[in-house]
C-alpha cells in the first residue's frame, strides 16, 4: 500500500477511534444512572417473590446462609448456588465479548442486548411458571439465577467496556463515597480525598436511582406480582438506545 493510500485510511481511523472515545464518554455519564435503576428493580423483585435471595448483591447470600444455619431456619438451596452460576455466567459474558470482537461502545451494545434477552426470558418464565407462589420451590430457584446471570451480565458491562464507570449494584460504595465528598466539600481546610475520585454527583445518581428501583419494584410488585419483572426488561430495553 502506498504512502498516499496509507494516510486516508489512518486519518480514517483514527476519527472512528476518536469517535467511539466520545461516544463512551457519553455513554458512561448517561448509562450507570439506568443501569442502577435496573438492579434495584432485580434485586428488590428477586428478593421479595423468590426466596429472600440477593440477585444484584450476591455476595450478601453467603450472609444469608450462615443465618440460615445459625438459627436452624429452613435452607433454601438457591442461596448458595447464586455464588457459583454469578461467576459461570461472568465466565460466559467474557467468552461471549471476546467472540465478538468487539470494543468500546460496540462491546456496551452487545453486552446491554444480552443483559435484556434475559430478563425478557426470566419475565416470560416468571408469566408462565409463577415462580412467586412458591418462593422455596424449583422454579423460584431457576429464576433467581436467571436474575443472577442478568446481574452478571451488567457487572461484565462496567468492567470489560467502560472500565472507568463505578459500581451501579453495589451500594456501599457509593454511599461511602457520597458521604466522604460531601464531607470534603464542607470541609474549610484541604480536601482528604484524591483529585481523581469518583464525583459526589455520579455516587449520587447511582445511589437514587438504585432505590428509585426498589421503590418502583415494590410497587410493581404489589400490583402485578409476577408481571412486575416486566419492568427491569423494559428499562433494559431502553437502555440499548441510549446515545
């Protein structure tokens, strides 16, 4: 290839490259904020109609296992198998992400699509099977970890495509981190936390929209039982267009 042929193309490609630099920008300013809305909803249903079992924050089960075994109380199986089928379905999404090869706001796409096949799939298993009237029972377990694997899915999401982008289930953290800024910005003498920590707005917005996803889940729950996982998977849905 020629010198003149070379240099259009890697002028073109550098411009796709920055391009999709932006586009991630945007995306990791606008996405989280949904995404945490998401897992409240998934954790709140799953935790209310399936058998008290943590499907965002998984490893909270192991908690509820000990207890469980601590006080004699009846054990439900679910709980611990969340542990292993949330690593075998992180395992999955990477096996799938590197298939792809894809990158960037490409790999996000991909990754949003898998996570809303299945909560579409979990939604229509839980119309048919009504999980929720027997929380302890085989097919409550099946859509836990269906819950679990679309937990898994949002997990990879952050970690593989926008690596920048703070936990949008885990709420400790963020409410860590909006407390110590919020305390750094009261504060008449020098800031304690490192220039580039995580802003107090974006701990914030993830913290609000995780219990904007409680509250809307119980309500959905309350008024549509198994129909309210309907919810995450069109919010799941929606979040594939955002631009």
């Amino acid at each position: 290839m020629s010198l003149l042929a070379r240099g259009p193309l890697a002028f073109q490609r550098s411009a796709d490259s920055a391009d999709d630099t932006a586009e991630l920008s945007r995306l990791e300013a606008r996405l989280p904020p949904l995404l945490s809305v998401i897992a409240g909803m998934v954790d709140f249903t799953g935790f209310f109609t399936l058998g008290h079992i943590f499907t965002a924050h998984v490893t909270g089960n192991i908690v509820l296992a000990a207890v469980v075994a601590a006080d004699g109380s009846p054990f439900h199986w679910a709980q611990l198998l969340a542990i292993p089928v949330f690593m075998l379905a992180l395992a999955t999404i990477w096996l799938i992400a590197q298939a792809s090869g894809r990158h960037g706001s490409s790999m996000v796409r991909l990754l949003l699509l898998v996570q809303f096949l299945v909560l579409a799939a979990l939604l229509t298993f839980s119309v048919i099977t009504k999980p929720s009237t027997d929380p302890a029972g085989l097919r409550a377990g099946v859509a836990a970890m269906m819950a679990v694997s679309a937990m898994a899915c949002q997990y990879s999401l952050l970690r593989l495509a926008v690596p920048g982008a703070i936990s949008t289930a885990v709420m400790t953290g963020n409410l860590a981190n909006a407390v110590l800024s919020a305390m750094d910005l009261l504060s008449a003498r020098h800031p304690l936390l490192p220039h580039d920590s995580t802003p107090l707005n974006r701990s914030l917005h993830r913290l609000l929209g995780f219990i904007l996803g409680c509250v809307a889940a119980a309500a959905a729950v309350s008024v549509a039982g198994d129909w309210a996982w309907s919810l995450p998977a069109a919010l799941a849905a929606v979040a594939i267009a955002v631009r």
